[in-house]
C-alpha cells in the first residue's frame, strides 16, 4: 500500500500507513495456502475385494507381495516413489522413482 501511494504523490512512510490502517480497523487477507489437489476416483467402478486377510499369514518366501507408491515436492517438481515388499521376508524385491516425465531415476 506504501508503494502506491507514493505512486500516487503521497508522502508516507511503511510505519505511517501500518498505524493508519491499525487504527481504521482493517486487515489484510491471508494468501490461501498451497493444497494438493488429488484426483477423486470415479464411483462407478467397483471397489477390488481385499483377498489378504490377517489370518492368512505368509509361510514361506516370494508367496505373497504387497506394493505401495507415494510422492515427493522436490522444489520444482514431484518424485513418484513406489516399492515391491514380500510380507514374508519384509525386505523389499523392488523399489523404483520417477519423475513427472515418468523417466525412471533408480531402482
């Protein structure tokens, strides 16, 4: 507000029009803050049955495998980051990045 006033020809310092609006009762508003927007699935597709129950435990290696991706704000852009678990064993067999482009960065 400072800078266009004095634009305008005023004579007005940051502390003068602070107090001038403080004391007129006004207030700047807030800049909403950065939200991420995610897609909202369709609701006409059915949902997948859940086949893993916690009763069926793993017994041995390579049986049984669950995954999970996530992402990433890298400054500029987002890293996508996904990996390949064996229940049995809980090491991962997999695991994977990429970036927007979908260029895979290491695995």
């Amino acid at each position: 507000m400072s800078a266009t006033l004095r634009k305008q020809g005023e004579t007005v310092t940051h502390n003068r029009v602070a107090t001038l609006i403080t004391v007129a009762g006004l207030q700047g508003r807030q800049a909403r803050g950065y939200r991420v927007r995610r897609p909202i699935a369709p609701t006409n597709y059915p949902i997948a049955p859940k086949l893993l129950s916690t009763s069926n435990v793993p017994i041995k290696p390579d049986e049984v495998w669950g995954t999970e991706i996530t992402y990433l704000e890298t400054g500029k852009d987002w890293l996508y980051l996904t990996g390949i678990l064996d229940l049995y064993s809980r090491r991962f067999d997999q695991a994977g990045a990429w970036d927007r482009a979908w260029r895979l960065r290491c695995h």
